[in-house]
C-alpha cells in the first residue's frame, strides 16, 4: 500500500511511550508540521498501535509493546495557516475517516490506514493533523513520543476534532500523539528512511525550526526522494534487532540508514560485540524482505557523546569495526563521528560549539547544518547502479 504513498513531514512521530491512567478519558490531540510540498494533495495517515523502542530503564514503555485497547472518535486534517497557535483556517477542516467511518475502534497491536482525502494546502502553511482519541478503561492505552516537542501540538480536553478557533486548546509539553505516518500521493525515485535515536530525531535542537540533519538532508533532497523519519528518543539497536513493529517500518525503504548505538552504550551498558551483533542482526533482517528486493543499507558510525571509561573503549571498538569491517550487508559507511568529534586524541568527545548546551552533548541545529552538509555531498558521490540506487563503497 506504501508504494503509492510518500512521507509529506521530516518529524517523527516513532513512539516511545505509552499513556497509562488510572481513569478512562476523551481527548483532543493537534499538531501542526512543515509539509515538504504543498498544492493539491491526496493525504493518507498510516498507523501502528504499538511502542517502537524502549524509554529509560523500559519500566513503563519497552520497543515493540502492543498499545491497548482506545477509540477515535473524529480525526481532521486542515490548514494550519502560519501562525501555530492552536487555531486553524476556519473552513479547512476536511475529515478523515476508516473505512467510510468518522472513528474506529482500535485493538492492541493493531495497524491501520485512514481512507484517502484531497486536500488543498497553500504554500508556506501548515498541514495540521487533529484527533480525538478515547481510552475508555484505565491502564496503559495510546503509545506516543514523549521528548521536547519539535512541533507546536496542542491538546484539550473532550472531543474537539473541528473546533477550528482552538480556544479550548492548551499547548502540549511533551507528548506528541500522531498517526506513524503522514503520507501524499506521489510517485518518488528513492523511500529513504532514517531509523535512530533522539540524535536521528532531532530532540534539543529548535522547536519548529526543522535544524536537525534529517530534516536539513530532506530539504537539501528533491521531493523525488520520500523521508521517514525513524528516529526515537532513548532507543537502542537492541530494540530494532529484536524485528518489531519499529523495524518493519524501516524494511520498507529503499534506502535504510541506521543511526544507534549511543544508548546502547550509555543506558543499555552493551559491550561492543554485544552492540555489533545488534547492528549485523538489524542489517540481516532488513536484507530478508518477503518480496525478494534488498535495500541498500547506509551505516552511520556512533556519534560522540562524551564517553568515559569502558564506555568509551566500547565507542572506540565498535566505530572501528563499522569503519574497517562493518556488517556483512552494510552498502556504505557514512561517518557522522568523524565530523562531530573533537580532534585526536579527544574524538569521544564531540565539539563543544555543536553541544545543545554546555552539559548536553545532544547535537545542535549548527550540528545538524554541517552534518546535512556532508551527508548530502557525500550521497552525491556515491556510484549509482543502474537503478540510481547507491552503491557500494569503494
């Protein structure tokens, strides 16, 4: 189904969390995004009622958690015009439904498309997306994104679907609740998805500036090349080697590049054969689609990120292994470390002015600027095949 569909947002909506109450609730949830194209559109919303990868210890949400049991009561999508204050341009509204139907019960584990519908949105504006969701029994229910937002979401309380004013609305803090993904209509060349962490994600850098590299490579790429963004606060590769729902939705791409390992080492406390495995066993499972075609794989190396100690010996272990003897299935090695880290014998460390702050070595927009940069000119220069895929390394 995915074919006739490209990715129309670089934000990811990847859950890491999961909403557990002790009461049953009916809620409004509004973001607004960045579309990469505008015009006439025919949008489809795609989603997956399950948790993508782990958040901390995993004591609340663990990757590939089936979501419970919880209700749509209405969903729109409309012109969010400029302004991103929760209301949209009053007679935009268009509403989506499932199946002919304005809401759909929705089961654990479930994944779904919302039926087709045009949609016209002008240029420079907002596409917002807004459902209601109803958890009708306490306990853990809708999974979802907790981070810094990246977008400006809003919620309210009760079923304010088409409440275009937004007066009732209040702005969300950390919790994005979205379809997993925002599809149009569109034949492309290439589906390039990013699958990795909060750096992959963009968390601490600006909200509503699209300044992390993925969003700066989708912008520096033709609209012929759909984005996903995959990227998961707090994920690790462990939880994409264990070939859950997060990793079906990378197997669909034509162009996989894997971006993990930093809470692999941090949190996780894997050792480096234990993260190498992870990454050959993502990199295999990725090769073995059903349909017999093979994606081309781009491996990043880890990020610096302020190692110390064994975790440093494990972050030095395992970016020379990905530079010199990378998985069996790696098509190309692209090498964000490199670029990011601080001089020899510092390179663990990354460069203080790409720092999101003084104490967090999460990667800024400034980071994201030149790490696009590179990434762009680098996939220029890789061989294509005759089917302009990349090609290997040579």
């Amino acid at each position: 189904m995915r074919e006739r569909y490209a990715s129309l947002t670089v934000v990811s909506t990847a859950t890491n969390f999961i909403m557990e109450q002790e009461d049953g609730s009916t809620r409004t949830y509004r973001t607004f995004m960045k579309p990469r194209e505008s015009g006439q559109l025919e949008l489809r919303f795609w989603h997956s009622n399950s948790v993508d990868s782990t958040w901390d210890v995993g004591s609340v949400a663990k990757g590939s958690m089936p979501g419970g049991a919880w209700r749509i009561e209405a969903a729109y999508a409309a012109d969010g015009g400029t302004g991103r204050d929760g209301q949209v341009v009053p007679g935009t509204s268009v509403q989506i439904t499932f199946d002919g139907k304005p809401g759909k019960e929705v089961a654990p584990g479930e994944t779904f498309w919302s039926d087709p519908v045009q949609f016209e949105l002008p240029d420079g504006h907002d596409l917002t997306f807004t459902w209601t969701i109803t958890t009708p029994s306490p306990g853990k229910t809708v999974p979802y994104n907790t981070e810094g937002l990246l977008v400006s979401a809003y919620e309210a309380d009760g079923n304010l679907a088409d409440d275009e004013l937004g007066t009732g609305f209040m702005p969300a803090e950390n919790r994005l609740v979205m379809p997993a993904f925002i599809g149009y209509a569109r034949p492309v060349k290439q589906r390039m998805i990013f699958l990795g962490d909060s750096i992959t994600q963009g968390v601490r850098t600006a909200k509503d500036g699209y300044e992390y590299w993925v969003a700066r490579i989708a912008e520096g790429l033709s609209p012929d090349y759909s984005v996903w963004n995959l990227g998961s606060g707090w994920a690790r590769a462990y939880d994409a080697s264990a070939d859950g729902p997060w990793l079906s939705k990378a197997a669909e791409g034509d162009i996989v590049a894997i971006a993990l390992g930093v809470n692999d080492i941090d949190i996780g406390a894997r050792s480096s054969g234990e993260l190498l495995d992870d990454l050959s066993a993502i990199v295999g499972r990725l090769k073995q689609r059903e349909d017999g075609t093979k994606p081309r794989i781009i491996l990043f190396t880890v990020p610096p990120f302020n190692f110390t100690g064994d975790r440093e010996v494990v972050w030095r272990t395992v970016n020379e292994v990905i530079r010199t003897r990378p998985p069996e299935g790696v098509d190309a090695v692209f090498d964000i470390a490199e670029i990011l880290s601080c001089p020899a014998p510092e390179e663990h460390r990354i460069e203080p002015k790409y720092m999101s702050s003084s104490d967090d070595p999460h990667p800024n927009g400034q980071a994201g600027a030149v790490v696009a940069e590179a990434f762009l000119k680098w996939f220029e220069a890789q061989p294509k095949d005759e089917d302009d895929l990349v090609s290997d390394l040579s």
